[in-house]
C-alpha cells in the first residue's frame, strides 16, 4: 500500500480522506520512492500528488484518488483513464528488456 499527501487545487472543497488514506497507507518506505505527480485534466487545471512508494502505484489507485478528488461516484472509473508519460518509464521499462 501507499501513503498519499496531496496538495489540493485551491478552488475545490476539503474532503475526507480516510478511504485514500486507508487505501494508500503503507508502514515501511523507502525514501527513494518518493515522487511528485500532477494528473492533468481536460480543462488544463492538475491535481498535485506526492505519493510513497511511488514506483509501486497502480494506474488504478490513481484514477480513484483523482475521482474522490473530483467528487465523482466510483462508477466513473468506467468511463476515464490515464496517459502515463514520464521519461522515467522509459529508463524503467528498457531496463527490464
């Protein structure tokens, strides 16, 4: 698991976290695996994450932390997806060829 802090966009409203911290909360990390994230949306605004154990993050994890941010029903996991670019994944993903 992961433990999550998030720097929230000014204009929305504080919301409870204890599902995306129940979800995301990990006792033992690795400082190294510390990594600052901004999921960018349509409307060219980002949510900035700092998230632990960053290299272990599912796509998945992200889309739900990104729908509770937005307030959006869990349902619309169906409907939204992430373009992951990092120049990280690269060195990643040629390093286990």
């Amino acid at each position: 698991m992961l433990r999550l802090f998030k720097k929230k966009r000014p204009r929305l409203e504080q919301q409870s976290t204890v599902e995306s911290a129940e979800l995301l909360t990990k006792t033992s990390i690795a400082l190294d695996d510390v990594m600052n994230l901004v999921v960018f949306l349509r409307d060219r605004t980002g949510i900035h994450f700092t998230l632990e154990d960053a290299p272990l993050t599912r796509c998945d994890s992200l889309v739900h932390l990104v729908l509770q941010e937005q307030s959006l029903p869990i349902e619309a996991a169906e409907a939204f997806c992430l373009w992951l670019i990092s120049p990280i994944l690269g060195k990643e993903f040629l390093q286990s060829q």
